[in-house]
C-alpha cells in the first residue's frame, strides 16, 4: 500500500510557505512591521489547534501554518530593513 501522507505534508507545507511570503510583503507595505501580533495570533491559535485536532494530517499542518505565522514575524522585520535599502518599493501612503 502506498502512503501518501508523506507527500501531502511537504506539499502543503511548500504551498504555505509560498503563500507567506508575498503576505508578508502586503503587510509590512500596508501596515508596516505594527502588524506582527496578527501573526502572533494567528500562530497562537494554530498551536492551539494543532495540540487539540486528533488527525495526525490535520494537527501537522497546523502546526506547520503556526511556525510559519511565527516565521513571519521575523520576515515582517526584515522586510522593513529590504525597504530602507529601496530593494521593494515604499508605500508613499505610510508615514
């Protein structure tokens, strides 16, 4: 029998990690790095559920989304520091 659960977690896993990266870019040009609880929170929660859902699928992934939120947070800041070196446009909007 052929066990797919190997592949469907580094799947998902590289899809999330893919989805992080230009909501990490989004936030810090509109909200710029104030926005790191969100990903705190969202992190927070995701552990929560990790440690409470019974599938092994189910809590891996979250657990994978929680440690990207968290991951986040310290691309948010490094974002910041790839704007003040004029590698990803500033928003003129943002004071």
């Amino acid at each position: 029998m052929v066990n797919y659960t190997g592949i469907i977690i580094g799947a998902s896993v590289f899809l999330m990690i893919g989805v992080f990266h230009p909501i990490v870019i989004k936030a810090e040009y509109y909200w710029g790095t104030g926005c790191w609880p969100v990903f705190a929170t969202a992190g927070a929660g995701a552990v929560v559920g990790s440690l409470l859902v019974e599938s092994t699928i189910v809590s891996v992934l979250l657990g994978a989304f929680a440690f990207s939120a968290f991951w986040s947070i310290l691309e948010l800041f490094e974002q910041k520091k790839r704007v003040e070196r004029g590698w990803f446009p500033k928003n003129p909007k943002k004071k």
